[in-house]
C-alpha cells in the first residue's frame, strides 16, 4: 500500500489530520445526527480518442474534493467542496448537519482507527498512470488499424482509452479510518460497415483494474478492433427478427447484461425498503426456477465492479440474492441496513465525492448450472438464440424490454440465420421461472459496463452460463 515512512493519504492528498477529521464529525453531529461520515477523493483521469485517421482528442484531468453525510434516522443531510481548507470543510459538515437536525447533544466521535488491510483485489503490474501517453496512443492506434484493415466494408472506425487513478479515505463517527487506490483502464472500439447504402455497427473492448499488461496478456488491441468489425460486417448480412413468442437461448457472458437489469436492480435495498420495487415482500419465496441462483460479488480480482472497500468503507462479500429460485438476500448501504436491521454487505456506492452512497450491484451473475452448452442449442428445434444485448429498460413493476445487438435463428438445434433489430419483451418474475436449462459455462461480458442509477454512474459487470427460457415474446417484423 504506502510506502515506508510516506504520510498516510489522508495527510498527502488532502492535507486533513486524523485530529481535523474527528473534529469535522463532531461538528457533523452537533445537530443531533446519528452518524457522520466524510468521503474524501483525489482522482487523476486520462483519455484519448481516435477517429477519421488521426488522434483527435487527448484529456487530462485531476479533481479533488470531499462528501460529508449526517444520517438522522431516515433523514439524510450531505454537502460537498472542492475546498479543502479547514474552514471550508467545517462549513460543509454544518450544512449537513443542518439537514439532519434532531435533538442536539451528540456524544464526540471516537478517536479514529485506521484499518486498512494491505491485501488488495487490483492486480497491477505496468500502472497505466506510469505510462507514457505515447505508449497509449500506441494502443489506440493498433486497436483503430485492425479494425479498419479487417473488410473492406468498413467505412468507418472510432477507438476510445480512457485510465484513472482514485485515491479515496472515509471517516465516520464510529471510528471508523480507512482509505484506497483504485486503478482503471478501459480501450474500446467501434466499427461502422457500410453496403449500398446500409450502414451498422460493431462494439467490443476492456480493461478493468488492471494495468496495462491486460492489454498484451489478456485481450489485445488488435483482438478488440477486429471483433469490433467483425460484428458490424456480420450485421450488414443480418436479417430483421421475426416476432412472437419462442424459445429463448441467451448466449454466456455478454446477455447478464439482462439479469444485471432484469433482476439486479429490484433486489438493490433501497428499492426494497420504499416498497418500489416487485420484490419488496417477497424474501424467502419462489421467483424462479430450481435452476436459478444469482450472486453479487465485488471481491473478484481485478474487475471492473470489484473494489477493496466500499464508498463507505465496508468491506464487500459475495452475496446471495436467489439461491434455487428463492430469494435470500438484498444489496444493502448502511442506510437501508440500519433502517431494514439487515446485515452489510458493502454496496454503499457512489459516483463521486459529490454525491451521497446509495446500494449499488458490482459484479452480477447466475451462477454455472449443470447442462452442456450444445446440448441447450439442440434441445431447440426452431428458436431465437441471443449473442449479445445492447441495453435495456426495466420498470418497478418487473416489465422490461432489451434490445438484442446480434442474434441468430434456431433451426434443429443449430444456428443459421444472423438477425438484427429484435426486442425482448417480457416480465422478470415469469422469465426467471421459465429459465429451464442452465449451462456450466459461466463466462462475464466486456469489461467496458457502467450502470446508471439516481444520475450516478459506477462501473460494473455482468455475466451468466448459456441459459434457454422456456418461452419468450421477441419483438420484430412479423
């Protein structure tokens, strides 16, 4: 973590002492809050985009500031600065002080402990904030040329990097001192294919937490630019879907991206605890097949959604929401746990120091199930196979509508036709209950996700085994 003797980041980045800090709680809670806490963030940024044949933007950014949130029951106060001084920062934990108001006479924070664990999730060999912007481009470039050389038809290409470094410390009124880097990499692609006159697109990339050697050991530029045009000339031969209802084969990997939405989102507490989401009432029943368990696990190396400590500090576990079809578990923040009296689970999130923590998913899968993944495809005799799903929209309710990227027609049990333009329509309690076959290949998608929430944007990933629902309405031209 720290090198020998080198000041504790709180001091380095932000130039607040543990005394300062406790003194800030105190002030946090004069108003008669229950609990204090102070996000504290020092962010580098890097980014790089490429189109019509040379490098059109470069960005470099740094920002600083700081979140302070006062909890009062079920009442939130929360102000934030980018002014660090001390004066600055005790006039934004009165603000939210103000917010929180209740009887006054709080008991003075304890004195702060700092319990940061030296074991880290990132596994990072070449930093990408080390590296030369050269050495950036250079990944840029290569990514942009596969693409362009892959077919003629493509007509045009766009290639995105983009690197940050957080250095993040939280402290709380519970004695609570803790702190965090966390890396980020992302290179994506997108190809345009063009033939007589019709036009469509590719999309593919990664990265993580990780650091540059992802892309030399891992997943290539040149892979990445030619998947990207490998899509989008595929589509370019694609036919409009057929609508109706039929069987359903969700391709592993890129189609969590439906249960992450589908599914994920209405087991996040908050949505629990206002009674929005379908899921409210039902912990310990049957929402889905047998065949069914679903899990949320922010402790796995080196991915997107993974994280040593959450925006609260809490360290994360792997959590159940569905085991066998039955639920068992929600995303919790320490607000809805301290007003549901659940149990932490360290999916307190944010975007930024200027927003207050609210339960977020990380990194969402159905867990393997036991069927080989061909002989799912061969128990179809005529079907809809999803290869890949660009996003969604999902209501309380539990209705939702995806979009499919690519998908091929079954036809006995084999893939024929490419297909374009569909839409799935259905419902997530009927979907998870007419999920009958459950593959042993678990793979994640792209490391590219990001999930949007409250106006709050995180990283994220998905995943699933090749599953087949039962049946399923897809939208298209009949």
């Amino acid at each position: 973590m720290n090198k020998p003797n080198a000041p504790p980041p709180y001091v380095d980045h932000f130039g607040l002492s543990p005394a300062d800090l406790r003194s800030v709680l105190g002030l946090a809670l004069s108003s008669g809050g229950d609990f204090a806490e102070i996000f504290m963030e020092y962010r580098t940024y890097d980014f790089i985009n490429m189109e019509e044949d040379i490098i059109k933007e470069t960005a470099e950014a740094v920002s600083i500031g700081l979140g302070i949130r006062v909890i009062r029951g079920d009442r939130t106060g929360f102000g934030y600065t980018n002014d660090l001084s001390l004066d600055k920062v005790r006039k934004t934990a009165q603000t939210a002080a103000a917010i929180a108001r209740g009887k006054a006479g709080a008991v003075p924070p304890p004195a702060l402990r700092d319990r940061t664990r030296a074991a880290s999730r990132y596994v990072v060999r070449r930093p990408a904030h080390k590296a030369s912007l050269s050495a950036k481009m250079g990944l840029v470039r290569e990514a942009y040329a596969a693409a362009q050389a892959f077919d003629k038809r493509i007509a045009k290409v766009k290639a995105h990097y983009s690197d940050s470094l957080k250095h993040m410390c939280i402290a709380n009124s519970e004695g609570l001192l803790v702190h965090d880097t966390r890396p980020m990499v992302k290179l994506v692609c997108v190809a345009i294919s063009e033939k007589d006159g019709k036009r469509e697109s590719g999309y593919w990339g990664g990265g993580g937490r990780v650091g540059l050697e992802y892309f030399r050991d891992t997943l290539t530029p040149r892979r990445i630019g030619e998947e990207a045009a490998r899509e989008a000339v595929l589509l370019l031969e694609a036919a409009d879907a057929p609508a109706g209802e039929m069987p359903i084969v969700l391709a592993p990997g890129h189609s969590g991206v439906l249960i992450h939405e589908a599914v994920g989102h209405l087991l996040e507490a908050d949505f629990t605890r206002k009674k929005t989401s379908v899921f409210w009432n039902k912990m310990g029943k049957k929402v889905g097949s047998p065949l069914v368990t679903i899990y949320d696990d922010p402790t796995i190396p080196s991915f997107r959604g993974s994280y040593n400590i959450d925006d609260e500090g809490t360290p994360p576990r792997k959590t159940l929401l569905i085991e066998k079809g039955v639920i068992r578990g929600l995303l919790q923040d320490k607000l809805s746990c301290r007003l549901m009296r659940g149990r932490l689970t360290g999916h307190g999130r944010r975007q930024d120091y200027s927003c207050a923590p609210i339960p977020r998913m990380a990194n969402t899968y159905i867990a393997a199930g036991d069927d080989a993944p061909e002989d799912i495809l061969r128990s179809v005799k005529k079907g809809f196979y999803v290869a890949s799903l660009s996003g969604g929209q999902v209501e309380d309710s539990g209705k939702f509508t995806f979009s499919v990227s690519l998908g091929y027609l079954i036809e006995d049990g084999k893939l024929t036709a490419p297909v374009k333009q569909a839409t799935l329509i259905g419902t997530n309690i009927d979907i998870l209950k007419k999920i009958d076959r459950v593959g042993s290949d678990l793979e994640f998608g792209l490391q590219t996700g990001t999930c949007s929430k409250d106006g709050q944007d995180v990283p994220v990933t998905d995943g699933c085994p090749t599953l087949r629902i039962e049946k399923m309405t897809v939208g298209g031209t009949s």
